[in-house]
C-alpha cells in the first residue's frame, strides 16, 4: 500500500499525524451525499468494500469522561463493554456538540487520528482481522486506508470487543 496523501485542500489533522508518522495509508475520497442514512455505510458501499473493513468513531461518556470507540459500520457500539474496556461502571453516548468540540471534527467526519484532545480510545478487536481498514480521515467523503496495528498504535488505543452486530 502506497503513501498517498492525495494534496489539494484535502490535509486533514488526521493525514498531518500519519505523515508525521511515516505510516503507509491511502486516502479515498468520494461525493458524500447529505441525505444518506448512515455516514459509514455509504462510505462502504461507495469505495465497494465489505462494511467489515469500515470503521466508524464514535465517542461516548463513561462515569463523566469522553471515550473514543472505533467500531464496524456494519454493527453497533457495546457501550456496557465499552466501559469494561476502560475500567469504567457506566457508559452513554456522548452529546454530539461535545464529541465535536473535544474532537474539532464535525459528525460523520469525526477521524480517531488527529484529535483535538487526545482521549482513551478503544478499538473493537474485529479490526485485527483485516489487513487494513477504513477510517474517517475527518472530514465526510474522506476515509483512510491504514493497517489496523498502526491505527491502534497511533491512538494509543486497547483493543477488546466493543461491537456487536
């Protein structure tokens, strides 16, 4: 796979911290449409890849503190195992105006990579069976192609099994 930080007003905080980090990743872009149900899954099925491969990033609040948790398109956040994950009792999903000022992404453009302020992060085990996967690269109609290890390497993330279908 190919560095490809495709130019022209496409660098997003999420592509500075790959090339900073000298990690292979590919950036697909595509025409988002507005009135799609689901941000993930047009991805998927616009790029032609298994909803498998696609990871959505959504943040939740567990016992008061944001969490980042990066899970399949094709399924759903765990959000009691979530809060296993990082040792916490009780998790909810996170207001969306603070998802977008803790992250400086908006909805549905929200990246794990590249956050405004860096928070616990958890990626769902499934993402190790693939060679790579596809995040947002923070801004819709924009994912990144990368190997899941450096994904969870670059957000410092624990992995466990945080989806469910």
């Amino acid at each position: 796979m190919a560095k490809k930080a495709k130019r022209g007003g496409q660098g997003t905080p999420a592509t500075v911290v790959l090339e900073a980090a000298g990690v292979e990743y590919t950036v697909h872009a595509y025409e988002h449409d507005p009135a799609a149900a689901s941000y993930g899954e047009e991805a998927a099925r616009v790029l032609g890849v298994s909803a498998e491969r696609v990871f959505k990033t959504l943040l939740a609040d567990v016992d008061g503190v944001l969490v980042v948790a990066v899970v399949p398109v094709a399924g759903q956040l765990d959000l009691k195992a979530l809060a296993a994950a990082v040792g916490g009792k009780h998790a909810a999903m996170a207001d969306p105006a603070a998802a977008e000022r803790s992250t400086g992404y908006v909805r549905g453009g929200i990246s794990p990579l590249g956050q405004r302020k860096r928070l616990r992060t958890v990626v769902d085990t499934g993402a190790l069976a693939h060679p790579t996967v596809f995040v947002s690269a923070g801004r819709r109609g924009l994912e990144v192609e990368l190997a899941p290890q450096q994904l969870v390497e670059l957000t410092a993330a624990v992995t466990a099994e945080v989806g469910r279908a």
